[in-house]
C-alpha cells in the first residue's frame, strides 16, 4: 500500500489562494476606509484650527485696543497712545474719568495675496489706518515668507460693535470652507470679546 505524497493537491492550493485573496481584499478595504475617515477628519480639523486662529487674533486685537468700529464691513480697532516699556497702556486723567489717548487703528479685513482691501479674497488681513481712513496692508502680520497667507481660507468675516454702559464688545462671525477630493468642509462660528481699554462709553 503506498503512502499518500506529503502536499498540497492543486484544488487545495487554488483554496488557500482565494481564501487568502479574499483575506487580502478585506484588509485593502478597510485600511482604505481608514485612510479616507482619518483624511476627512483631518481637513475637518484643519477647518475648525482656521476659524479659532481668527478668533484669536481678534481676541488679542480687542486685548490691545481701546475702541472698535465696524467700517464698510471691516473690523476697526483703536489703541492706546501711551505706552509703558512693556507695552501696557498708560492712561491719563481728563479731571472725571481716567482715559487712553487714542493712538494707532488696525483694520481686519478679508482680501487676497495682495491685502488691496477692496479685493476679495480668503485671507484674514490686519492693516493699519491713517487718520484719513486709507488702510495700509501689513503683510509680515498677514502672510508667511513665501506670500501665502496666515489665516486662510476664510470665506466669511461679518463683526460687529455693541456699545453698552460697562464698555464695548466685538462679536465676530467667521466661517472657513476647504474643497478637498470632491468634499467641502465647513466651519462656521460666532464668538465676542470685551475692548479691554475700552474708554467710558460716550
């Protein structure tokens, strides 16, 4: 009688393929899927990180400043004149109330590369103000070295002033839009903040 060969049998080698093909394809599909989840969160993330850089550079702008405007929808703020070594504000006494002198205003506003305010565009960009209104862009606030901007994409920036008995408060909505594979993520969010060196409201 003689023995059984040690071995596969060609059937059972075509088996252990297709089970193991199978077993492969499963794996692709779910790393895939992975993957694609792990991006789209990603991009999300990136999305809302957009819209809290913004708020942050208002929230420090509002810090700063002694007086907020909104001006053909651009955020104005004003900030003290007189400054210590450290950059606190020095304030003055006018015989009722102490103040701040007013002295340099910034305008946030949205534009594209070249901060022109009267174009549009998707980059958060501050400038200063001249006592005749014209804005000045300050790109080292505004863009990186290579020229792309710090705060992008922004497709919405609506502020607004409230002006109440206990000082003044900038509210700001700011809404960031990423198209990504065919997919658009969106953040869109309102937030307020006090002028800390806010004068007596008149």
């Amino acid at each position: 009688m003689r023995r059984r060969q040690a071995g596969l049998t060609l059937v059972e080698a075509l088996l252990v393929l297709a089970v193991g093909g199978t077993l492969i394809t499963l794996l692709l599909m779910v790393y895939v899927q992975g993957t694609s989840r792990y991006s789209h969160l990603q991009t999300q993330s990136l999305s809302e990180r957009i819209v809290e850089n913004a708020f942050r550079a208002i929230e420090d702008a509002c810090w700063r400043a002694m007086y907020a405007e909104v001006k053909n929808g651009r955020l104005i703020v004003t900030y003290p004149r007189d400054t210590d070594a450290y950059g606190n504000p020095l304030p003055y006494y006018d015989g009722k109330h102490i103040k701040y002198r007013a002295g340099q205003r910034y305008a946030f506003y949205l534009s594209d590369t070249t901060g022109n305010p009267n174009r549009r565009g998707t980059i958060l960009w501050r400038g200063t103000v001249s006592n005749s209104g014209t804005i000045t862009p300050d790109p080292e606030w505004s863009l990186y070295a290579n020229g792309q901007g710090r705060i992008m994409p922004v497709v919405e920036f609506v502020p607004s002033v409230q002006f109440h008995s206990t000082g003044i408060t900038v509210t700001v909505q700011v809404r960031s839009r990423i198209q990504a594979r065919g997919d658009v993520y969106e953040t869109v969010r309102t937030r307020s903040f006090s002028v800390r060196n806010a004068n007596p409201w008149q």
